[in-house]
C-alpha cells in the first residue's frame, strides 16, 4: 500500500474496528497508524461543544445544535424541525457570558435574566441579542462544564508489547489485594483510554499495539476480542458496572468507538496469528518498492507528524457514526457484484481449509461500502476493491506446505488473472504473472511471491519476513 494511502484503513476500520498492520521492520506500519490517528483526533484539546446534534441541556428545556461554524451557533428548543425555535448565537458572544460568569463566580443557581442584566452593559453585541438569556446561559454553563472534565484527553495509545504478557493485565489491569475495593490500572494507559472513550461516544479513540505479535495474541488479547465482537462486558472486579474502585467499573464493554491497531513484524522473535485472530481483523501488508525507496532516498527525513495532528478532526464524528452503522446500505448491483466475487473465491479456498464464513463475507460488503464512499467517484471501482479485500480478509490465513497449498495458490492465481490470461490447461508461468494481465493486481503480486516461497522452501505463508 502506498504510504499516506488512508483511505484503505478508514475504510478497514469503520468495516471492523481492529485492524493489523503487517509487513517488513521500518516499512512505517507504526508510522502510518500513528499518522491516522493523529490526524483525524483533536490533539490535547477540547472537542467543540457546539457541533451538530449535540444537546445543551438548561433547567427548563433542552437545546439540540442544529448546525454551526466558526462564527455562530443554531440552537433549536426541539428536534423537530416543524416545531422548534430556531435561535442563532454568536460564538464571541457565548465567550462573553463564559469569562463573565468564570470571572465573578457566578453559580447555576443565578437566573439567565441576571446574568444578562450584568453582561450587556459592557458588551460589543445589542440589547437585543442579549435577550436570548436562557439560550445564552445554557450554552456558556455548557462549555463551562465540559473545560473541566478531565475525561478529554490524549485520543490514542502507543503500547509496545513485551514478551511476557501473559494475560489482559497488561491491557486492563487487576485488583489490589492488599487495597481493599482498590485497583492497579496498567502504567501504559490502555485502560485510561478506553474509559476515555466510553465517556466520549462520539469521537475516535484509537489503541495501537505496537509489534503486537511479540507474545502469544491469544493469551493477553484474547478476552478483548471477545468483547469487541459479543458487546458482553469483561469482568474487572468484584463490583458490576456501577460499582467504582479507583475509578474503574466492576465491568467493562468496550466500546464502539474504540480503534483497535496492531503492528506486526515477522522474525524468529516473534510468534504467528492464530486464525481465529486473522479472522477477526482486516490485516493490510506493507512493502517498500523500489521506486518508494529511490525518493526517500533524495530526502531521506521522518515526516513531522505534528504538523498533519487535528488536520482531519472534522471527520471524527462521521468517521465514528459510520463505524457504529449495523446495516450498510449497499446498493443491489454491488452486493450482487461482490457475492459473485467470492463465490468464485471460497471453492478455491476451502481445499485449504481456508474458507470464509458469514461473518467474513459481510465485512467485505461492509469494506467495499466504505471504500466506494471514500473513494473518487473517477478512482473507484469494484475491482480495485475487491483487490484489497481479497488482501485484507481472505488471503491471512494462507499457510502450509507444497502439497497443501500448491494446487490452491495455482486456483487462486488463475481467478486474479484477467479472463482472457488465463491458461485452460497449461500451467501458469510466470511470464503470464505481470500486471498488465491482473484483474487482481496486488493480490496476483502476494500470490505469486508465496508461490515462488513454496517452490523455494515447500512451505509459505501469508506473513513475509
């Protein structure tokens, strides 16, 4: 994949929120995902309060944001649009009400017409405007409230993986025996984020597992996948959901918003995904072309992430609310498109024991859903889709011997193959393997190198060193 490329993993994620980056060491895996999440969060900030759908609740009503921009703010007094009050306010006339009431201490207590009252006389807006006082109140008391909740902070969590994790204590802690009712949160922030996440439902919070295979994934990361795919709440402690000790619930649902992705290298260090894992993952493979290398090589530089950090926050919330869509509504002609895709695909695959099952076969529509949204309506097409689908979901699992796989690999290649490239009876050669000839062109190029790897060693694999 090309790097700065993020349509393929918003794509990836909002089809299924756990996404393994693979590939060659310093092939920029942990870059890449450290540059998404740095560009589509808000960085050390509060998110707005004013952005659209948001409630700010009053003591009589409650006021729905309708819309806003940098300069003002449409409240309404119902949701529906027939029979609501629509009222506009300036934002720098919010930020007056705001420094009047931090700055004199007044308390919620205080009626909005007081306020108003002792805000007007030095104000640069009318008497009229003012006159909003419930309105205006509502809103300052709002991001008041919300400049004090320390529950915003950092959107994402670089966590390398040690060798010795042997359970999810490295992720989600454990109780304090020697503390009664009290709890050992893990010092590398795992579960500070996830409770982060909870309280902010509405923006991306994103776990990166950095060389996430350097320990058995089953045994620390095991019961987190569970409860990513169920939606049933892990224990914690002796307590349930109410019930705090140091700040943690007896139990925790991980919730919708969370991102998880994780890196991985391939070397005698490290140890092989299970297919359960695979299967519950969109698994995205990086490699560094030649020419890829030849620019570095002229500026050879790191990129200033800083510098992308919050470019893309106004896509935050769509990027969430996507994630969170059940039913994806993929046209007729696609969906047909697609199942024909992998109808052809799934014989192929279960010589090797690896054919896919519902579960597999929907997050590809979900995948290919979101890949057409994010896409160029010049760029897009199906077929370049489903090469990355093809990459992401079914070829992971793909692993054995000569024997296993050699009549596999050959069915495969030849469905990557453009029709009219396709040889009847003769074997392919590797002539025929160029990508003027692929229907598939990435997933022909993978295919052919774990050939080539079968030929060489009797064995391959989808994971390469």
């Amino acid at each position: 994949m090309t790097i700065g490329d993020f349509s393929k993993i918003a794509s990836a994620l909002q089809a299924k929120p756990f996404l393994i980056l693979t590939g060659l060491s310093g092939s920029g895996k942990t870059l890449q995902a450290l540059k998404f999440a740095k560009w589509i969060t808000p960085q050390n900030q509060l998110p707005d309060t004013f952005y659209p759908g948001a409630k700010i609740p009053s003591s009589q009503v409650t006021y729905f944001v309708n819309k806003s921009d940098s300069v003002g703010v449409e409240l309404w007094n119902s949701p529906d649009s027939e029979n609501a009050v629509k009222v506009v306010l300036a934002r720098e006339m919010i930020s007056e009400w705001v420094e009047y009431i931090e700055t004199h201490g007044i308390p919620k207590t205080t009626s909005a017409r007081k306020i108003r009252n002792a805000v007007k006389g030095p104000s640069k807006f009318s008497d009229q405007l003012h006159s909003f006082e419930t309105h205006l109140k509502a809103a300052a008391f709002t991001v008041i409230e919300q400049s004090k909740n320390t529950n915003f902070g950092k959107n994402y969590e670089l966590i390398s993986v040690g060798a010795d994790w042997t359970s999810n204590e490295n992720l989600l802690g454990y109780p304090d025996a020697l503390k009664g009712m009290g709890y050992r949160k893990p010092d590398n922030g795992a579960l500070d984020l996830i409770l982060r996440a909870k309280v902010n439902p509405d923006l991306p919070y994103f776990l990166i597992l950095d060389e996430m295979n350097l320990s058995h994934v089953e045994r620390y990361f095991s019961d987190f996948l569970s409860a990513m795919e169920s939606g049933e709440a892990i224990s914690l402690h002796d307590g349930d959901e109410e019930i705090i000790w140091d700040k943690v619930p007896g139990k925790l649902t991980i919730p919708k918003n969370l991102f998880v992705i994780g890196t991985v290298n391939v070397d005698e260090t490290t140890y092989m995904f299970s297919p359960k894992v695979l299967d519950r993952a969109n698994v995205i493979e990086f490699r560094v072309s030649e020419d890829e290398m030849g620019k570095f090589l002229k500026n050879p530089v790191k990129p200033d992430l800083d510098a992308i950090s919050g470019q893309g926050v106004e896509y935050a919330r769509g990027f969430v609310a996507a994630a969170k869509l059940r039913d994806i509504p993929l046209d007729d002609t696609t969906r047909e498109d697609v199942s024909k895709v992998l109808m052809k695909f799934f014989p192929a695959l279960k010589e090797a024991r690896a054919e896919f099952g519902y579960r597999t076969a929907h997050e590809i529509c979900r995948f290919v859903y979101f890949y057409k949204d994010l896409s160029d309506a010049k760029e897009w097409s199906l077929d370049k889709a489903m090469d990355a689908a093809i990459m992401q979901k079914l070829l992971p699992k793909l692993h054995g011997s000569k024997k296993k796989l050699g009549p596999v690999l050959a069915a495969l290649i030849r469905l990557c193959l453009k029709e009219e490239a396709r040889p009847e009876n003769d074997p392919i050669k590797d002539e025929l393997l160029v990508e003027s000839n692929a229907l598939y062109p990435n997933s022909l190029k993978k295919l052919s190198r774990m050939r080539k790897c079968l030929v060489e060693h009797g064995f391959t694999s989808f994971a390469e060193a």
